[in-house]
C-alpha cells in the first residue's frame, strides 16, 4: 500500500512570510508521525493543506493514495481533525454529541449510535457517556473532541497540538487514548511543541524550521544527531553552582547548559560513563555537596538545539494577520473561474 501521506516540494507564502519552502514528507502506515517545530515553523500550514483547506502554491500532496489537489472532497472522507481546542457542545451529553457528528457523517441513527459507542469504549469514556459536557474535565472534553474525528473510522486522524493547555494527568491520559487509536488500526499526524509528547507517542519525528524538514527519522536516530551523551549535576547549595560549572566545563565537549533556578549543570560529554566517574571524582574532591548527578542521552530539546541553533520556543504565527482568511478568498475565486 501507498504511505498514508507523501508530500512533495510544498510551498506556501502569505504575503511576505514564506510558510512552507520546499516541504517534502512521508508517513508511513501503522504508527504516529510527529512534526515538531515552533509557531511560524510551518506545520499548522501543512496540517491545514493535509486538511485540504489551503492550496499549496506548488508542490503535490497525497493522501491516503488520493490526490489532494486534484480531489479534496474524497480526502475529506478519509481523514479526521483535531485542533488546539476541544468543538464539542457543552448543553449536550457526550453520547448525543457523537452521534451527531455521525448523523452530519451522512450516518443513519442506528449506524451513528453504534459508531457512538465504539467511539466512548475506546476513549475509556462510556461511564460519562450520558453526563452533560459541560459538566467534563478539560482531559474529558478534549478526549470527547477527538472522538468525534473518528466517529467516520478516518484512515489519517490529524492532531495539532492536541495537548495544548492541558494538566500533566489529562496530557498522559490523551496520551493513552492515542496509543489505543494506533493500537486500533488508525494512523495519526502530530503537531506539537512538546518534544517529550513526541518522544513518547511517535514511531517517527520530524522537524520543521523555516517550512522545511531539516531532520527526520525514529527519536533515537534524532537523539543520535546531537551527536553527544549528557552528565548532568544537580548542585544542594546554590552558593557552589558557579564552583561546579567552573570544575566540570574541561570535562565537556561543549560549554555547560546552566538551568539556575533549578541549580542543574548539563555537559555534553565524548566518552560517556568514563566521564561520569571523572565528573564524580572531581566534584567529591572539592567537597561540593549534590542532591543528583548521572548520565543521560540527548533529549528531542537538545537534537532541536543543535540543528536549529534555538531553542523549540513560540514564534508568531505567520497566519495569524488573516493571510489564511484571504487564500480561503483566493480558492473560491479560483473554484467560481
């Protein structure tokens, strides 16, 4: 079979701001494809082109074997989307909300009540299935939320951001409800900010700086990029941080990453346990006290420092002026010629 998405060469500019230069992507089948990359990077653009609500200005687009350019409609009936926000109705129960969603799906009520309930059993949602919504959780709702983007069984379930302004507790269950959809046979396109969601969800990650993929590949194959394992010091007094960084910069290969507030050194480091020893040995013979000290890998924050050369931090987004709005414009004047 054909990956569930192949992106070639996609562009996109809004006014000034180039969203998308040159994108190419592939997700495979079976699994989570992550893209990560701050606001501005891009991937909300492609999400909404995978959507097929933007026109790319050059490049193709495929998407479950379709043509998304050339077919928008049949695309439509093969993907589910779930944004930032949970878009469910709080004056109606979760089961009533779904089986609206499926009534809308061209369901009728029979189908969109079975749909319903193998929706709320695999989101672990059927105990809270007749409560009003707005009477869930923050986690609720947006589990609700992503339930209604498979009440069609879409091929590709879109998630931008899905996570965004959740509790730890409702992170980790969304989280879980994730895997069980993989589990289930649905594949699944992320966008986040949140290196650790996608190191935790993703078979394969990519970055986007700039609109275009600048790295790619499992996360232990991105980790393996920032080319270096990490000793990392958590000093007991405050007052020592500045004497343990100044013992334990000739260790590394790079200069030390000093979190301040939460007193930690990290140093980039070539020879690995070998080093954690000579970190050790150093610090016991200067009699700095330390609450934690080990070796670590690289994290997807690191990988991203290294081949941006920044931190994974919020950008404006380029969409945000209306640029969106007047592309919308642009295709209807297209679709009425």
């Amino acid at each position: 079979m054909p990956p569930i998405l192949e992106a070639r060469g996609l562009t996109k500019r809004f006014k000034t701001t180039q969203a998308l230069a040159g994108l190419d992507l592939t997700a495979d089948r079976g699994q989570v494809t992550a893209i990560l990359g701050p606001n501005g990077a891009g991937k909300t653009t492609f999400i909404r082109m995978v959507a097929t609500l933007l026109l790319p200005d050059e490049g193709t687009l495929t998407v479950a074997g379709i043509d998304a350019i050339k077919e928008p409609d049949k695309v439509r009936r093969a993907i589910g989307l779930a944004g930032q926000s949970a878009a469910v109705e709080g004056a109606m129960s979760g089961r009533e909300n779904l089986v609206l969603v499926g009534r809308l799906f061209g369901h009728d009520t029979r189908q969109a009540k079975a749909s319903a309930e193998v929706v709320l059993d695999l989101l672990d949602l059927t105990e809270s299935a007749d409560r009003l919504v707005r009477t869930y959780s923050g986690g609720m709702r947006r589990k609700l939320d992503l339930g209604a983007s498979l009440v069609g069984a879409p091929e590709l379930l879109l998630l931008d951001e899905p996570t965004t302004g959740l509790d730890p507790r409702s992170r980790n269950d969304l989280w879980d409800a994730i895997r069980s959809l993989v589990a289930a046979g649905t594949d699944v396109l992320l966008t986040t900010q949140y290196l650790d969601e996608a190191d935790q969800l993703a078979a394969r990650i990519a970055i986007i700086d700039q609109g275009k993929v600048i790295a790619e590949g499992t996360p232990d194959e991105l980790k393996s990029k920032a080319g270096n394992d990490v000793v990392e010091v958590h000093v007991a007094d405050a007052s020592e941080l500045d004497r343990a960084i100044a013992a334990l910069a000739p260790l590394g290969c790079e200069r030390p990453r000093v979190d301040r507030p939460t007193r930690s050194i990290a140093v980039p480091v070539e020879r690995g346990s070998a080093q954690l020893l000579e970190a050790v040995r150093l610090l016991d013979g200067l009699n700095l006290a330390v609450s934690d000290i080990g070796l670590r890998r690289a994290t997807l924050d690191e990988v991203f420092l290294a081949l941006t050369g920044r931190p994974a931090e919020s950008e404006p987004d380029p969409e945000a002026d209306g640029s969106a709005t007047t592309d919308k414009r642009r295709r209807s004047r297209r679709a009425a010629a």
